[in-house]
C-alpha cells in the first residue's frame, strides 16, 4: 500500500509565473476556455481567478499596497485541491463517483458523475467546477494517472521555485515545520502552517506556508464538513413530522360528526 | 466571516427550485389524504390528494434529471455504474433522497391505483386491496405517508448539508421545507375543495390545520434568520426586502384571511401557495448569489 501522498506549497517562493498552471493543463488536456468563452479579468495578471472545472490550479495574485502605493508586496499562492482527509465532496456524492486512492488522495471519475453538482456546493474551498467539455464536476486528481506510473505530478514537476512539493505527508510535513523555523527565526512571526495538522477536515493531504491571515489567501478560516448539519437538520425534520401530524390530529378530529 | 463564504455555488436554478416546491406539494398532499382518510373526511378531497400525488411525483423526477449536467445518467443515483451494485449513502440526503423519491413514487403510484379503482374507472380486482381496510391497503398508505414526508422535508437538509452561505449556517432549513409542503399542500386542497364544492367540516378542518402551520413556519423563519448568527446580515438589502414580503404575504396575511374567510374566497390558499414557491426561490437563489 502506497503513502498518502500530496503537496506542500510554500507561497513564500512562488513568483507567479504560472508554470504549474500550464503543465496541469497541457497533462489533463483541460479547455483553455471555458465553453469558447474567453474572459480577462481586467483588473490584475489573474486572469484565472478561481478554481473550477476547467483550471485545477490557480496562482492567486493577491496585491497588498498601501493607499499611496509606497508601501506594499505581492501575496503569490499557487492554489488546488486540498484532498481533503475528510472531504466533503466525496461524503455527498450520490453516485459514487468521488473515491479515495491508494494515494490518500480524492479524485472524480468522469464516466460515473452526472453533474448533479451536490460536490461543488459541498466542497469547504470552493474548488470543484463542471467541465463543459464533459459536463461533469472535475478537479485536480492529484495527477493520479502520472502518480500510478511512477511520475510526481505535471504542477510540482513545473514549478521553477520548488514552491509546489510534491511528496509522502509524512516527509513534506518534516519539511514544511522546518521552513517555517527558519522563517521565525529571520522574523516573519505571521508565517503559519495551513491544514497541516489534523484538526482542519482530518488534515488537508495539499497544506500551505502562508504568511497572511488565511481569508487574504481567500481560504476559509475554519473549513467544516457538510455533515456536521445531518444530524441536527434530521432531528429538526422528524421533530416538525411529529408538530404536524399532532396539528392534524388536533385539526381533523371530529367536531360534530362527519362529512359524507 | 462564515467559512461558508468560500465556497462556489452548484448553480441549482428553476428546475431545482420548482422541484422543491412539487416535490413538497407532493409529500404533503399524500400525508393530508391519509389524515383526512383517517379522521372520516369528505372523500373528494382524500381521493384528490392520493391522485395529485403520483404525477406531482413523475414531474419531480423529470425535473431532476433535466437540472444532471448529464441527464441520460440518471440512473447512476441508483446503480453504481463500474460494479453494477445498488448505489445508496445513507449520510448524503441526494442520495437518501433519491432513493425515497423513487419509492414514493412506487407508493403513490399504488395509492393513485387504488382511488381509480375506487372511482370505478379501473375494474381490477386486485385494486380492492390497495385501499383500506383490508392490511395491504394501510401498509401502503402508512409507509407512503411516512415517504412522502420524507421527501417534503429532505430537500432543506440537502440544503444545510453543504458548506453553501445561508443553507449550512442554519439546520432549520428541513424542518421549515417540510412545514412549508404541509401548508402549501393544505392550501392545495382548500383551493380544490372550493372549486369542487366541497363544504362543511373538511374544508373548516383543513383551514385550521393550515392556520396553524402557518403559525409554526413563520416561528420556524425567524428562528432560521436568528441562527444564521452575523450571516443574517446578508438579508439587509432586496433580497431581504423580499423575504419579508414572503413572510407578510404569503405566510401572515393567509393567516389573518383564513382566520375569518369569505364563504369560497380562495385568495388565502393561493397566497400561500405563492410564498412557499418564493420562500424556496429567494433560499436556492439567493445563497447562489453570495
């Protein structure tokens, strides 16, 4: 049985060039426009903007400038799926598509989905999409079909900086707790692990170095699983089932005999 | 902020929110039926809520399949298409869901059966045994009645068990779906009985009965705006305009009208007919938006 296997991303060193972008789209042959449409942001290089079906990485450009523009730096993350230990996405699927690899990692299988889109809306980080080319829900699959062959995925294999690395949780951990010393000790106090441990969804098998609030990064602060509301949403239900069937009773008994 | 807030929406749209609102009607015309069955009621307005039941059902079925990305693989809800096995999570309400949207159509089907054949218009004999007295005949209505609740109630939990702004703040949102289907089915049948002529106890009964949900789903709203904690705040511009609009309309004023209605006024029932269709509008629609 293979390790869990995923990606450290130290945004430290990401410079924003995109790389990883590019190989992850060049290996899953993903649609370069999303439906022959293709839109500019107009406002910043990021002219991805978001996760979704079509872009299973996204370099987040997030601009941090003072009102006079002297004062300020570039928050640069190379965003994807955080293969969640507890995923979300793959408690609600109804068909089965979702499943776990021997990887550790999540992953949809196109030929299963019907794009009946519970996924997305399940998902904490908001990464899942539907492929128009498809029309099924799809993201990063952690390069499942390179990782059964050998081969680190397209986005680590890419990336210029070694802000993307890909490995055993086990050792990328070692590896993430040890930059993050050294990033402390040379002063930047606000660098912190994020989904390292397992407090966050059973652990995030991609976890992040950032040295910002996570919301900057526009990651939820406290990502939860969707069926933390099951069992209070159920009882609710069956409570209100009982309120109407004693408002029936206490409406339809008999008041003067019965109608014919 | 809610952790909600990072998330995308599933683009659920009309389809998704005119099932809602079938699906509802649905479950809560079989339960009045069989309610109104029991209590000895007049048999227009129980035979009418086993009839609507079936097709309000095939409709909700078709609305579903349309809204799939994929529709001709539908059935992969049930089968798990590599091994063939019956597909069923018992921890994801679309998977529950569509499962007991199945079987209630089974069961509605059968109740549907039963009342044309008690209308004459099928002479099998077999039918004799989908109705009451004989055991066959409760056991349908008795399990229908409990699937069709289900299936009024279980498209709010889907709803809050996602990590969607407003759907997952709240865990009222079932509860309120179903007492919505309860009060939208009584009006159903109120408007029914009013155009068949039905009079007397039945539609008194049923007024009551829909007076009093009404008063429970309004709590029930409220109490949903109120555990959305600070998300609340998102309802402070039109959206929240027409919430309360819904909540005046189509929940407040059936109430005050239903109260002391004119001999076959209609307005109330219909009423809230429309505030539970634009209560599940404004909540699919609405969180999509955020």
């Amino acid at each position: 049985m293979p390790e869990p296997m995923g990606f450290y991303t130290d945004t430290t060193v990401c410079i924003g060039c995109k790389a990883c972008e590019v190989a992850c789209k060049e290996w899953n042959q993903l649609p370069a426009t999303n439906g022959g449409r293709n839109t500019m942001s107009g406002d910043s290089y990021d002219n991805t903007r978001r996760l979704d079906g079509i872009h299973w990485r996204h370099v987040k450009f997030i601009e941090q400038f003072s009102a006079d523009r002297r004062d300020g730096r570039w928050l640069l993350m190379s965003d994807v799926c955080k293969h969640c230990v507890r995923a979300g996405c793959l408690e609600v699927c109804p068909t089965g598509a979702i499943i776990r690899t021997e990887f550790d990692t999540v992953v949809i299988q196109s030929d299963t989905c019907n794009g009946c889109r519970d996924c997305i809306g399940a998902c904490p980080f908001g990464v899942i999409g539907i492929n128009p080319a498809s029309g099924t829900a799809e993201k990063c699959t952690l390069c499942y079909d390179r990782l059964q062959a050998g081969l680190e995925p397209a986005c680590a294999k890419a990336c210029p900086t070694e802000s993307i690395n890909f490995g055993p949780i086990a050792d990328l951990k070692k590896m993430a707790q040890a930059r993050l010393g050294q990033l402390h000790r040379a002063g930047e106090s606000r660098a912190h692990l994020y989904g390292a441990d397992e407090r966050m969804l059973g652990g995030l098998n991609s976890f992040y170095l950032l040295v910002d609030k996570p919301e900057v990064y526009g990651l939820p602060p406290d990502p939860k699983i969707p069926s933390r509301n099951l069992k209070p949403s159920a009882l609710w239900s069956m409570l209100g089932a009982v309120a109407i069937a004693l408002t029936s009773v206490v409406s339809f008994r008999n008041r003067g005999g019965r109608d014919v | 902020m809610s952790s909600t807030f990072f998330t995308a929406s599933p683009e659920w749209r009309w389809a998704i929110v005119v099932y809602f609102f079938l699906g509802g009607l649905a479950g809560g015309s079989y339960f009045l039926a069989t309610v109104l069955d029991m209590f000895g009621k007049d048999r227009r307005l129980v035979r009418f809520g086993y009839l609507v039941a079936f097709p309000l059902v095939c409709v909700s079925g078709l609305l579903l399949t349309l809204d799939l990305k994929r529709p001709e693989r539908f059935w992969h809800m049930m089968i798990e298409s590599h091994t063939w096995h019956p597909m069923l999570k018992t921890y994801s309400p679309m998977s529950s869901g569509a499962w007991a949207l199945l079987a209630f159509g089974g069961f509605a089907f059968l109740s549907c059966i039963a009342v044309l054949g008690e209308r004459g218009w099928l002479r099998w004999r077999a039918v004799r045994w989908l109705s009451p007295p004989t055991m066959v005949g409760w056991l349908i209505r008795v399990i229908g009645t409990l699937l069709g609740l289900y299936v009024a109630g279980y498209t709010g939990v889907l709803l809050s068990v996602t990590n969607r702004p407003i759907w997952a703040d709240t865990t009222l949102l079932g509860v309120i779906f179903l007492i919505s289907a309860a009060s939208t089915s009584a009006a159903l049948l109120i408007v029914f009985g009013s155009w068949a002529g039905v009079s007397g106890d039945s539609v008194h009964a049923l007024e009551r009965f829909d007076r009093r949900v009404l008063v429970l789903e309004l709590v029930l709203i409220v109490a949903m705006i109120a555990s959305l904690g600070r998300v609340a705040m998102v309802w402070l511009n039109g959206w929240g305009v027409g919430l309360a609009l819904m909540l005046v309309g189509g929940i407040a004023l059936p109430i005050v009208l239903q109260s002391r209605p004119p001999a076959g006024s209609v307005i109330g029932p219909v009423l809230v007919l429309v505030g539970g269709f634009v209560f599940r509008a404004l909540i699919v629609f609405y969180s999509g938006r955020l």
